[in-house]
C-alpha cells in the first residue's frame, strides 16, 4: 500500500491507516513500554499526513 500524501482521499486515508496502525502501534510499543504512549506516537507520525481540514475529526476518529 502506497503511503499517504497530499492527493489521498479519506477513504483512501482510513485504508492506508487501518492496514498500518497495528504494526506501528506494536512496534512503538515495545520501543516505549506503554499501550498509550505507543498510540499517541502513531497519531502524531500520521497527523502531518492529513490535510488541515480534516485534522480535528480525525483525532475523534482514531
């Protein structure tokens, strides 16, 4: 899968993270030691890839 940029749609988006969320989340996770701590890193990495628009009903989504 195609990492996201500028010209990704939502749905695109939400694919791309979806397929990736649970690897990064597991690989941060064993770099931090904390479930949560893990999470907030994989949404920080991913947040610059959305477009400003969508930032703020991403975070409720995620």
């Amino acid at each position: 899968m195609d990492p996201p940029g500028r010209g990704m749609n939502e749905r695109e988006f939400d694919a791309f993270y979806s397929g990736s969320v649970g690897r990064l989340t597991g690989q941060l996770y064993a770099m931090t030691g904390g479930f949560a701590e893990s999470q907030d890193v994989v949404q920080e990495g991913v947040r610059p890839c959305l477009g400003a628009a969508d930032r703020a009903g991403w975070e409720w989504r995620a």
